[in-house]
C-alpha cells in the first residue's frame, strides 16, 4: 500500500456566512476521499424546510409514506403540508428560537432545539432542512496545475442545517497531495 499524503490547501466561501465553512472531517479510503463540510450558515426561519422526522401511510396504501412539512416565508406566512393538504397561516418569530403559527383560530407555538438540531411543532419534532450550495473541488500534486476532481456522488439536493455536508471523490495519482474545495453560496 502506498503512503498517502494529504493537504486540503483552500476553502474558497463566497458569502458572508457566519463564520464561514470548516472542515470538520477527512476520512481516505483506498483511491477514495470523503470530506465533510460544516457550513455555519445563520440560522433564519425562512431559508429552512422542516421536515418532520416521523412518516404517515399515504393514501392510496401502495404510494411511499409521506411526511409534514413546514416553510416560513419572508412576508409572515406559514405553510404546512400534512398528508396530502396543505393549511395556510400568518406566524410571528418569537426570539432566536421560536415560532408562533396562527391557522384559522388556532395558535401553534414552535421551539426550536439547537443542540438536538429539531423544531417542535405540534407534538412532532421536525428537521431543518436547507438547499446544498454547488461545491467544485480540485487536485493539484504540485500546487501550480489545478484540475478538477470526479466527484463520485453529487452533494444532496437538501441537506441538514447545522449538520455537515459530505463529498466524496475519486483519487487519481495527479490529485494525491493537495486540494481545494470551493462552495458557491446564494
């Protein structure tokens, strides 16, 4: 087995990300690299889908199960998808880590848990769930000739917020030694 060496040489960001990206894991496999990104993007109410973490049986039985679904829009409303209808409301942010949805006459009170990652909202516990940004990364073995690196899986449409996101590349001998990870942000 040959030695391996590697440097990840730059992390481009172009957004004013809290923070910005970190990279929170290298895991080499055989001709395999696995990099896991840790994004901190700033936590805003209405760049996130929560997906409820538990699933309902669709209607008709032989569809997949479903899952509810909550989105916040910049102009106060609410949507949440359940089964196969979706209730409209007006909500209120209530401090860093809360929501308050009025639907019809009722008033449904959200919190979101930092630490655990998850809404709950109306007995259901919910994950945040943002747009992936592009990610481009490239190999150099000598630091002057940059080429792009395959790319076996594209980054998930979706991923978690607050959670990594994971790429995974193929190695070849011209991309052993150096890379550089770019993330093109909104």
């Amino acid at each position: 087995m040959k030695a391996l060496t590697v440097l990840l040489a730059a992390i481009l960001f172009s957004s004013s990300a809290a923070g910005g990206p970190k990279i929170s894991a290298i895991v080499i496999k055989e001709d395999i690299v696995e990099l896991s990104l840790q994004l901190d993007r700033t936590f805003v109410w209405n760049s996130i889908r929560f997906v409820s973490i538990k699933t309902f049986d669709n209607d008709p039985p032989w569809f997949p199960p479903t899952r509810h679904e909550l989105t916040f829009d910049k102009n106060g409303i609410c949507e949440w998808f359940q089964y196969d209808y979706i209730e409209i409301g007006n909500f209120n942010i209530k401090g860093k880590d809360a929501v308050e949805v009025k639907i019809g006459n009722r008033k449904i009170k959200g919190k979101f848990d930092f630490k655990a990652n998850l809404l709950k909202f109306d007995g259901l516990d919910y994950e945040p769930m943002i747009k992936s940004p592009p990610v481009k990364v490239n190999g150099s073995a000598d630091l002057k000739d940059w080429k792009k690196v395959r790319v076996l899986e594209a980054a998930e449409k979706e991923s978690e917020w607050g959670r990594p996101l994971t790429i995974r590349c193929k190695l070849s001998t011209a991309t052993r030694q150096f890379f550089s990870v770019q993330i093109y942000d909104d």
